[in-house]
C-alpha cells in the first residue's frame, strides 16, 4: 500500500485545510486526529476542541460529499450507572449472578461527560449529527490495545507498561475500579473498514459504541499480562479504589481539576449486529498484542 504523507493543522490553518480536502476530494474522511490525553485537553480546552472537533474539515467533507467516520469515546459517559460487570475468580471472568446486560451502557443513554476530552467529543458528535446526519459515524471507543506501531515514534499501550513492570519486578498500584471495554487495534481497525468498504447511509449513519466484550479494571488488566506469560509476580501488583481515593479529595473547589469517570463499561451489540462480527475479549487483546511465534 502506497501512502502521501501531508501535514496538516486542523487547529489554526482554516485556508489551508480547505484547499489541501478540495484537491484531494476524498470519498471517505477518517478522523483519527486528537488530543486524547484528558489531562492535557483539560488544561487546553480551546486547542482540545478546535482539533477534536474540526468543523472546518467536516464542512469541507459535506460540501465534497464525502463521508466521514469520526473516532469519539466511552468517557463521553459519566460512570455513574451500574454495569454488568464481570468478577475475578481464579485470575478467570464469571458473571456475576445478579447482573443485567441492559445495565451496561447503551448510545441512547443520555451523554453527561464529566472532563473537557469528554465534552469535546461530544462537540464533535453533535456536530455530525446536525450537518452529516446520513454521512457519518461515530465511534465511541474505549482504550485501543495493540503491538507497537511498525513506523513512527508512538507510545507503548497501558498492557506495555503492566510488561515492563512486571519484567522488572516492580511493585505497582492499579485502579481497581475503573473499568472499561478495551478494545484490540484490529477490531477497530475491522469497523473503521466495514464503513469504508459498505459506506455509511441513511440506515447505518449515528452513533456506535465500541468496545471488547470484557469489562476489566486496569488491575484486572495486570493480572492478566502476568498469567499471559506465565510469572508469578502478584505479590508485586497491589489493587487500590479510585473511589476511596477520590472522596478523600472531597471539598476540592478547583474547577478545573481534572475527573475521570470509573465505571463505563459498554454495550457494543449495536456495532456488532451493524458489522457482523464479535469483538475479542481479553484472551484475544493479548495475543494480538504480544503475539507468540
């Protein structure tokens, strides 16, 4: 596959922006560009919001007639509802007897994102939906989980870090609480090329959660690199409570101190039933990531 790379500042270059989409007259925009750092974007809203939610590309995209699928997020949700979580037994996910997948949640619950990289992303959603109604979608993904980039100078995933922690022995904390659907690169990457290759229509155009079929806390997470690959090192990963963490920070008046949602685990039946395909849980996300030759 043969690729041009051009730059592009989708912040503070509106002429250039318009005159780099109308030579090349895509058919299909893929927005992937983004302040995806909650803490960053919180200490720059105006930047987080101009690139996350690019009008002027997104106009430019309408007047083409190109369609556009535009990467969101889960943290557009607030946490506060009770999931259908999966509990740990024996380093193993067992349902828990009292859980209802219906608790999970769904695109139709109401978006009340409780950071500035939420609220951006909802920008970009509403602003989709009232100038692309029948052109686009958007994706709320969880965390992306995959191998390291072949090219380029790319952060390791969080799963790199459990490795790399746990290769040197070295006793660390993780959040027991704030769970998520992570999901593989390639599952991602098999949605995004599903709206490519069937287009987006009036039928399929909205609004789609995506994430892996488990719900896990980054501790969760720990534990399950470490039996991946066989060690024995639990005695160095140590769960703590968010939540417990955050009340004792109660009464703390700075606006702009930055709030992560814990719980927002996801239903993504409705992208499965769209695409035809099941999303890995994490058996699979690990073997994608660190792969066994």
């Amino acid at each position: 596959v043969k690729f041009t790379l051009l730059k592009l500042d989708l912040t503070n270059d509106e002429e250039t922006v318009k005159t780099t989409i109308q030579k090349l007259k895509p058919h299909v925009c893929i927005h992937l560009a983004a302040i995806s750092s909650p803490a960053i974007a919180q200490r720059n809203p105006d930047l987080a919001n101009a690139l996350n939610c690019p009008q002027v590309l997104f106009t430019c995209c309408k007047e083409l007639g190109a369609q556009v699928i535009a990467l969101s997020t889960d943290q557009v949700y607030d946490g506060d509802k009770k999931c259908n979580k999966k509990k740990r037994v024996d380093n193993d996910y067992q349902q828990e007897e009292k859980s209802s997948s219906s608790s999970l949640y769904l695109e139709t619950d109401e978006a009340k994102p409780v950071n500035i990289y939420g609220q951006t992303k909802i920008n970009m959603e509403q602003y989709l939906q009232t100038h692309l109604p029948t052109t686009s979608v958007s994706l709320r993904s969880s965390i992306i989980m995959g191998p390291h980039v072949p090219y380029g100078n790319c952060k390791s995933t969080f799963l790199h870090f459990i490795r790399s922690r746990m290769e040197s022995n070295a006793k660390t904390t993780y959040w027991m609480d704030e769970c998520r659907n992570v999901i593989s690169v390639y599952d991602m990457i098999q949605v995004i090329m599903w709206f490519v290759q069937n287009g987006i229509t009036s039928e399929n155009a909205g609004i789609y959660n995506v994430g892996g079929k488990d719900s896990v806390s980054r501790y969760d997470m720990a534990l399950d690199v470490i039996k991946y690959f066989g060690g024995e090192q639990q005695e160095f990963v140590e769960g703590l409570y968010k939540s417990k963490e955050e009340e004792k920070k109660a009464g703390n008046d700075d606006a702009n101190a930055l709030r992560s949602p814990l719980d927002i685990s996801m239903d993504s039946s409705k992208v499965e039933g769209t695409c035809g395909f099941t999303m890995k849980g994490m058996g699979g996300i690990l073997m994608d990531t660190f792969p066994k030759n």
